[in-house]
C-alpha cells in the first residue's frame, strides 16, 4: 500500500535513506551520508513523501515541488516493483514531475 508520510514513519525512512545511499553511492565515502543525516532528517518532514508499506516501510519517495528528491526501496525489497509503483503512484497525482539522475 502507498501512502502519505506520517512523523512516526520519520525513523525508518532516515534508516532507509541512509542504508540505501551508502549501498548504491560506494564511490561516496560513508562519511558523507553519516555527517549530513541530521541535516536530512530535519528536512525530511518538510518535502512531500509517500511511502511503501506492506507490514512494514519497503520504500519511500519524497518530493519538493515538482522535483523528486530520491526513490529508496530496501535492499531485499529490491527488483520487485516497489520503485516502479511509487513512481507510477506520484505520476498519478502530479502533471509534470522534474528527475536529475546522477
């Protein structure tokens, strides 16, 4: 199920935010993603996110406008179309959307 953010959803999205970055960013060091997760999860509440749940958070996207900010989907929950659905989600109930990819 795809649903809005709720604030006591904020601890497993920073725990996904931050496992997902170091795994998928090994050419950034740990480092980087560890010193800026305060900064995130302060900021975090301020953007449009929606999340993934099936029992438990599986992914979320977040959104500051028009702009998605990020996909995150676990690592086991990978490959399985959670991302697609988030993204096919936010596609729904927005008429332009804005990616940059790295």
């Amino acid at each position: 199920m795809i649903r809005k953010f709720k604030e006591t959803d904020l601890n497993s999205i920073m725990k996904l935010w931050l496992e997902t970055n170091i795994s998928a960013h090994d050419f950034i060091d740990e480092k980087y993603w560890r010193s800026n997760y305060e900064k995130v999860r302060e900021m975090m509440p301020k953007a449009t996110i929606y999340v993934y749940e099936d029992n438990s958070i599986k992914g979320f996207t977040g959104l500051s406008g028009n702009y998605i900010a990020g996909i995150f989907v676990e690592a086991d929950s990978q490959s399985k179309g959670i991302g697609k659905a988030l993204l096919d989600y936010i596609k729904g109930i927005n008429e332009e959307l804005i990616l940059h990819v790295l």
